[in-house]
C-alpha cells in the first residue's frame, strides 16, 4: 500500500497548482505541444516545463516527441486511482455522519 500512497502524493501535488489544474482541463479536450499550453499562461518555457514534468511524473500526463516539438496528451487511468481513494472517503464519512444521526435522533426520543 506505500506505493499507493506515494502514487496518491504525487496526483494530488500534480493538482494543488491552478497552472497544473488548467493544464489537465485543457489536455482533456485533446493533446497540445508545449507552447499551446503554455501560451495563455505568459510564462517562460523553461519554467513552465516545470509544471508539465510535475504532471508527467505524477503519470496525470503522457508526451511525445515528433522532431523538435513535445506534445503532452492526458492519462486519465491515473485519476482513477484518485476517484478511488476520495469514493472511499466519502463512503468513510458518509457511514460516520449516519451513525450520528442515528445517535442524536435516540437522543432526542430519550428526552422527557
């Protein structure tokens, strides 16, 4: 289970960035080269090629290399993991809070 959580780090430091965010939105409407996505950003290259190696290491994005130009396409099967963990969570709390309406309702009916 370490690797999990290590995988689920990763994603979820890939996404509390808006950069990163707004990157992973616009790769959902199809893939783009490194200069479409960083274009309404009006960031240096360099620096937002930090951004998309943040979201290729935490496997969120994939790219490939057709003569001089990188183009990054999304990975959807990685938020898979993260649909996952966060459906459990809610499962967790959502089981919590039932019991303690079921709690506060018994002691509703127990007062006099």
């Amino acid at each position: 289970m370490p690797k999990q959580s290590e995988a689920l780090n990763l994603l979820f430091q890939a996404l509390a960035d808006p950069t990163r965010r707004a990157v992973v939105e616009r790769l959902g409407r199809g893939e783009a080269s490194m200069s479409e996505l960083a274009q309404p950003f009006g960031m240096a290259l360099p620096s937002f090629a930090q951004h998309l190696n943040v979201l290729e290491r935490s496997g969120l994005v994939k790219s490939h290399k057709h003569g001089r130009v990188r183009t990054y396409q999304l990975a959807p099967r990685r938020l898979k993991l993260m649909e996952n963990w966060m459906a459990a969570q809610h499962a967790l709390w959502r089981k919590r809070l039932d019991q303690l309406d079921d709690y506060l309702h018994t002691l509703k009916e127990q007062k006099p």
